[in-house]
C-alpha cells in the first residue's frame, strides 16, 4: 500500500490558515450606453409683444408692448448617449415634442372714426419644441442626478386680430434659443428607467414678420421664455442602459440618507353643469348658465423625498386644457328674452 500512496510525511499534513478578509460584494451600476425613450409634461411662461413698425393703416405701434401668460401640455420622444467614468456620467440628448402652448395679450391699439379705439389682440401658439443638450451628472447606483445644457428651439404660429374687421395679420416660422434643466432618472431594471425633469427656454426677442391677406406687412418684436416641466421613460438599445456588474467596493448609496419617489400621471374628464340665478323672488328667474359637453385633458408630475429621520418634501405640477365645451348663456328679463351660444377652449 505504501507503493501505491507513498510514505507520508509531516510536511504534507494540512495546515490550518484563517481566510483572507475581503469586503463582501456588491453591486455597482454603469449607465454607459444609447438609449431612447417618450415624454410628456407642462410647459409655462410669458409671450411678449415688444415692438412694432409699418403697420400700415390697420395697425398701429400705438398700445406696445403687451405681455400675456403662456401655458399647455407637450409629448413627444428622445434619444441619447451615456459614457460614465467613476460615479459621473456625462452625454449626449436629442429630443422633440409635439406642443399646444399657447399664449395672447391685448398688444396694440388704433384710433377709427367709426368705432373709437380699436384694440387688437395678439395670439401665439407653439405647436412644436426641440433641444439638442449634453448631459452631466452623478449616479448613486441607479439614481442619476443630472444637470443638462444647450440649444432650443420652437415652431409656432403667430396672429393679430381684432373683432370689427376680417382683416388678420399672420405669422408662422422657427425660432432658436438656449435651454438648460435639472433633473432625476431611476433605473428600475438594467433596460428600464424613469426620470422627471426641469427645463427653462429662452428664445431672447426676434423681430418677425405679420403679413395680411392684403399683403400689408409689420415688423413685430417678440420675446419667449417658458418653465416646462416633464417625466418620461427610457429604454436601452442593443443592451442594458445601465450594466451591473459584481464589484468589492462598497455600494454607493444616496446621500444623507435620502430617497425618492417620483412620477407622472394623466387625467380625462367630460361633463356638465347648470347654474340658475335667482332675483329678488326666489320664483324669477333672472340668468341661466349651461356648461355643456366639456371635455377636459389633464397631466401631472409629482415627487416626493424622505429622510431617514422622518423628514419629507413634496410637490407636484399639473397642466391641462379644456379642449371642448358649450356655454348657453340665457338672461330673463321681464321685457326681452337673450340667448348666447358660446364655445369653450382654454387653460
């Protein structure tokens, strides 16, 4: 037997060794990669009317400048590119909406012999959005916090009118300006991440060019700013949009104990309604109000972050347009009866 399994020396007993300490593994996350994805959000802000030359006879720079509020709801998709070296990450981001952002602001006024003073009314409406943006930020695992930056830009249609003439001054064309946001993006699996996101436009003041159907021709200045707010998805192409991989580091977790919850959601409406306006007798009628057919489109973006310690912060936006809707105003006189049919769109 020692032939076959030769003699045994001391030298070949095991020794007994304590393990070598090593950290125990966790999980890092990469977000290097393309990805594309959809949005939808809210945007808001002002349009403002600041100048106007060679009206002709139908309008004056008399009245200038006029400010109005602009507000309305946008979708559409992006696509992009991560690279990350270390905890940041850095890239590229194309991304376009289709709009309904619209605005208007009583913007001139023209003495007639017939009528007085004639106010007219200038409307804008944005029908498109675009930025071409880099990306830089910090990952907490699959948290990402960004910051983005660069060019903007919008498609809209512009108009002048006022209610005592057909005569109409139109505009349509693009415009470019700067655009920078912040925001936060979760992964929820290697392909799949959500993010909400701040951005502010600036198209600075263009001079545009408002021609009617008589082809009288004025230079208007006009000047867009608009705060949108947007959460959307994306997915990653040809791979995970964030690798994970085993690593002996320690996991990188949010910072001071923080975590997050954020999130989109959209509201549909229809409906109607009556109001009766009583006089002195509870029995006479005076005014009828009937909100007929209104249909109503809404969404919001909300978050929420929690401190280990019991704190929290919340908030949450929402826009939205009725984008339906009948008004049958009947008044009751004792002399003479009055009816108004009214159709309804706003914000």
């Amino acid at each position: 037997m020692a032939g076959l399994y030769g003699p045994a020396h001391a030298a070949d007993l095991p020794v007994k060794t304590a393990p070598p300490i090593t950290a125990a593994p966790s999980t890092l996350w990469n977000w290097t990669g393309i990805y594309v994805g959809a949005h939808l959000g809210g945007a808001f802000g002002s349009s403002d009317w600041q100048t106007a030359t060679g009206l002709q006879a139908d309008f004056s720079n008399r009245g200038f400048p006029g400010s109005g509020n602009a507000e309305g709801l946008l979708g559409g998709g992006q696509i992009g590119v991560n690279y990350q070296f270390g905890t940041w990450v850095t890239g590229l981001e194309i991304a376009a909406s289709a709009a309904d952002v619209d605005g208007f602001a009583k913007c001139a006024n023209r003495a007639d012999n017939r009528y007085g003073v004639i106010s007219f009314t200038c409307d804008n409406r944005v029908t498109s959005l675009g930025t071409i943006a880099g990306r830089l930020g910090q990952t907490w695992g699959n948290l990402l916090i960004y910051g983005k930056a660069g060019a903007a830009w919008a498609t809209d249609e512009s108009d002048a009118r006022t209610s005592h003439y057909i005569n109409k001054f139109n505009q349509s064309g693009t415009r470019w300006g700067w655009m920078g946001g912040l925001g936060l993006e979760y992964a929820f699996s290697p392909n799949l991440s959500a993010f909400v996101e701040y951005d502010h436009f600036d198209f600075g003041s263009k001079d545009s060019n408002y021609v009617d159907q008589f082809n009288n021709a004025s230079t208007v200045g006009f000047r867009q700013r608009f705060d949108m707010i947007k959460a959307g998805v994306n997915y990653g192409l040809g791979g995970p949009i964030l690798n994970a991989r085993a690593d002996a580091a320690t996991t990188p977790v949010l910072l001071g104990g923080w975590t997050i919850e954020a999130g989109s959601r959209y509201f549909g409406s229809t409906g109607r309604m009556q109001k009766d306006l009583y006089g002195l007798r509870p029995t006479h009628l005076v005014s009828r109000l009937i909100y007929g057919d209104q249909t109503g489109h809404a969404a919001e973006t909300f978050f929420r972050f929690d401190h280990k310690s019991g704190f929290f912060a919340r908030g949450n936006l929402g826009l939205g347009p009725l984008v339906d809707g009948k008004l049958n105003d009947e008044d009751f006189p004792y002399i003479n009866y009055s009816n108004t049919n009214s159709d309804m769109k706003s914000w």
